[in-house]
C-alpha cells in the first residue's frame, strides 16, 4: 500500500518539489474508483461461483434422488421409505400393486405402524416394528401369500422396509413337514405292524411248534386215549398253520398291489352269488362269536365287469372285520344297490365301531386303529388296505361311516363295466 501512496505522490509533485492537490486528488479518485471495480468484479465473480455451486450442488442431489427412485423401482420387491419418526415417504410401483388389491395405498406421512395395521390386521404392527429394528424379520400373510418384512437402516436417520415373497418357501416348508409327519406315521404303523404280526406268527408257531412235539414225543403214551388227544393237537396244528397261511397271504397281496404285480382277470360278475359263497365262508366265524349273518339285500342288477377272485377278497376281508368286532348278540348284513352305471355294496355291522381319531387312517397299511382294542383281537390291520386297493383297481371308491359303540357301515362303488386296471395305489 505505502509503494501506491509513493507512486501517487511522484505523480503529483511538480518540478519545483512542490504538491498539486488536485492532480493528487484526481488521481487518488481513480485508484479508488478501480478498487471499487475490482472489487465489484470480484463479488459478481464470488457470487456466480455460490451459485453455480448451489445448481450443481443441487442437480447432483436431483440425480441421486432420481437414481433411487429408479433403483426402488426395478425392485421386484415391495418397498417402503420412512423418516426417522418412522412416516411413510415414498414406496415403490411393487409396493403400490401389493397394496391396491387389498386396500388403499399407504399415504406419504402416514406412520408405517398403522399402514402396517391396516395391511395385516391379525398382526400387531407394534411389535412387528419392534422385532424389525432389532433385526428380526416378521413373517407377515398378505392377499394369500408370505411374506418376510425387514428394515434396514440409512445413514441419515431413515429406514427402508423391505417385503421378500417367501411363499414358495413356506409352500416347501409346509410339504416337507407334511412329508416328514407322513414318514413318521408311517414309521409308527411299520413298527407297530412288525410288533403285531410278531405276535401273531408267534401264536400260531408256538402252537404247532408245541402240539407237533407232544405228538412226536408221545408225551401222553401210545394208546388209544392218547392217540385221540393227538388227533385234536393235529387239529390244532391245521388250524395254526392255516393262520399263518392267511397271515402270510395278506403281506403278499398288499405287496402285489403297492407294486402293481396285482393281476386282476375282468369277466361278468355276479355280486350276488360273490356275496352269498364270502356269508357262507366266514359264517363259523359268526357261529363261534354268536353274531347273526342277516340275509342279502339287494336291489337291481348285480352282473358287473370285475375280477370274481378278487371281489371276493374284498366281501370276505369286510364280512370278517364286521363279525370280529361284533359283540355276542350282534348282527351283520350286506346291501347291495344297484344303477344304471354303478353299483355299491355296503356291510353294516352292530359292533364297538371306530373312533373319529382313527377314521381317516382305517384304510392305510398296517393301521390297526386302538390299540388297545387291537391287541384283543387278531388280525396284521391289512384287510382294509386290501380292500382299499383292489377297489381302486376297480376304478371304484370305498369308504365308512362309524359311531362308537353304534357299529360301522363299510360302502364301496364300482362301475358296473369294465373300467379296471392292474396298477400301483400305494
């Protein structure tokens, strides 16, 4: 500063040494007049610069703000933006479409917690909100599907709500943990197959095991007496292993059928005539409980297209579950109902009948419903698997209607032509 101050003075001072004013006056009126400009330039310049710096300052945030919208758009993902105070800001078009079809969609401002409420009304979006910010998704059921609802926390304070469609999931969930319950009922019917029929080989080995030995042994002598006792133990021995035949058949057939090596030979059919030779079959079985076998019923036309060997299977195993679980004093009867195109057979019983319990699981292999009552009887709780499977093969239906203690109605249906087929329906 002082080298301008010298220089205007030089400027100024005439040849005698002497100041002029006004030149120095005129000249100092210049230099301020030019510090004034700059200094105008200067904050023109300053202030063009500020605003340059606000317009770029401000199209980037316009770009970043466009950016995420586009990206929340792509999301296939329902989305929702929250302020720190946890008010709806924005969602995406996935979040809109969510929404439409339910109710209104969620209004800027709103406080997510009630729009999370009047999304889902069985959940408490309170607690909802609270597991999510301690970072534990809420499983959430809207307009039929699940969903996993997640928040993420932003830098600024504010959230983002995330909904992920896990329907497939739990769709997978649900089928894996109806296939593991199916293992392990079937698991606990194996096992308890494999201890009934245990028990039922026993018996009747014990039996001839026993009785063929007393015979062999001559245990009580070799006279007439004792000969006549031996014939009863050889008896005995026909009628043991007789069971174990039937035991044995019953594996075999139901094997046969869940592996599709079940033949079944179609012909004309008379239902009648099947259902008159299976009541005199199981009659001594009715003679020896003194449960009375009432005659058939029957209406219509009972010539049918089917497998005689097997239909009979079928009257048989049902007309004998029907005696054995029919006190003394009971009764047992077949219907038979014709139509046009099917015909169906029912055989009623007086018995203990079936708790609702075990209703729905009577037709399945090895089932032997209580077994508390099933250990009083014999039996391995395949007849009705049998049953189930050569109905099947019949392209027929079968099913039961029981009470406890009032007795039970076994119905099958079958087409009265020749619609059956050898095929697996395990």
């Amino acid at each position: 500063m002082h080298k301008l101050v010298a220089h205007q003075l030089r400027s100024a001072t005439r040849p005698d040494g002497s100041i002029d004013a006004e030149a120095l006056t005129a000249l100092m009126k210049r230099t301020y007049q030019e510090f004034d400009r700059e200094r105008r330039l200067t904050d023109r310049a300053a202030m063009l610069m500020e605003e340059e710096l606000q317009e770029a300052n401000a199209q980037v945030k316009r770009l970043a703000e466009q950016r995420l919208a586009d990206t929340l758009e792509s999301m296939p993902s329902p989305i929702a933006i929250l302020t720190a105070s946890h008010r709806i800001q924005s969602v995406n078009s996935a979040m809109t479409a969510l929404c439409a079809s339910i109710l209104r969609p969620p209004a800027p401002g709103e406080y997510f917690t009630e729009f999370l409420g009047s999304l889902v009304p069985d959940a408490d979006a309170v607690k909802c909100m609270s597991d999510m910010q301690r970072g534990a998704p809420a499983e959430l059921a809207i307009g039929g599907r699940w969903y996993l609802a997640a928040l993420n926390r932003f830098t600024d304070g504010g959230f983002a709500v995330t909904f992920s469609d896990v329907t497939v999931l739990k769709e997978r969930e649900t089928v894996l943990a109806l296939a593991k319950d199916a293992a392990e009922s079937a698991n606990r019917l194996k096992s308890q197959f494999l201890a009934t029929m245990s028990h039922e080989l026993r018996t009747p080995l014990n039996a001839i095991l026993g009785f063929s030995e007393m015979i062999w042994s001559h245990v009580l002598g070799d006279n007439q007496d004792a000969w006549v006792r031996y014939a009863d133990y050889a008896k005995a021995i026909h009628s043991s292993g007789d069971h174990l035949r039937l035991l044995i058949s019953e594996v075999l057939d139901l094997s046969k059928i869940d592996s599709g090596a079940y033949r079944l030979t179609i012909e004309p059919c008379d239902m009648a005539g099947l259902v008159a030779d299976s009541l005199m079959l199981v009659r001594p079985q009715a003679e020896r409980g003194q449960v009375k076998l009432l005659p058939l019923r029957l209406e219509g036309d009972p010539v049918i297209e089917g497998d005689s060997r097997a239909l009979k299977q079928v009257l048989i195993n049902l007309l004998s579950n029907a005696v054995k679980f029919t006190p003394r004093g009971g009764e047992v009867e077949v219907l038979c109902r014709t139509s046009q195109d099917e015909i169906e057979v029912c055989v009623r019983d007086t018995g203990i009948g079936i708790a609702d319990e075990h209703k729905k699981n009577v037709f399945e292999p090895f089932h032997q419903g209580d077994a508390r009552i099933a250990r009083r009887f014999e039996g391995t709780g395949l007849g009705l698997a049998i049953v189930r499977g050569i109905v099947l093969m019949h392209s027929g239906k079968v099913w039961l209607e029981s009470e406890t203690d009032a007795g039970t109605q076994v119905f099958f249906r079958l087409p009265r032509g020749a619609r059956a087929q050898a095929r697996s329906v395990a």
